[in-house]
C-alpha cells in the first residue's frame, strides 16, 4: 500500500514536464502557441499522463499482490 501511493505523488510533476515536452515539440513542429496551458492542450497531457499513471500504479499493485479493486475497497 505504501508503494501505491507513491503514484499520487508524482502526478503533479509528471504533469508538468509532459506539458513542457508538448509545447516543445509543437514549437519544434512550428506550432504557434502563445500559452502553454491551453484548454485544448490539456486535454492532451491531462490523457498521457493519466494512461501513464495507471500502468506505473498497476505495475506497483501486482508487484504487492493486490488489485484495483481492494485498493479502493469494493466489495
């Protein structure tokens, strides 16, 4: 449980540099962008990152032998 939680933790940073990666490679791709945290760009990030963040907290639970829905506590 305590490795779970973990993944709550490192949501804000990772949200964070998958933005700056995004504004970068749009810039890179000529992109015109006059603000990073564009709604229509957070869809975007606000996705990858959740994807991510369910396999890296999936990969801890089946490492602890647990599942998601004991995490949560249904029964």
């Amino acid at each position: 449980m305590k490795n779970a939680w973990i993944v709550s933790f490192i949501r804000i940073p990772l949200l964070i540099s998958v933005l700056l990666l995004l504004f970068v490679l749009f810039k890179l791709f000529g992109l015109e962008l006059p603000y990073p945290f564009l709604p229509d760009l957070s869809t975007i990030y606000f996705t990858v990152v959740n994807v991510l963040c369910y396999f890296f907290l999936k990969r801890v639970l089946k490492k602890e032998g647990r599942s998601f829905n004991e995490l949560i506590g249904f029964s």
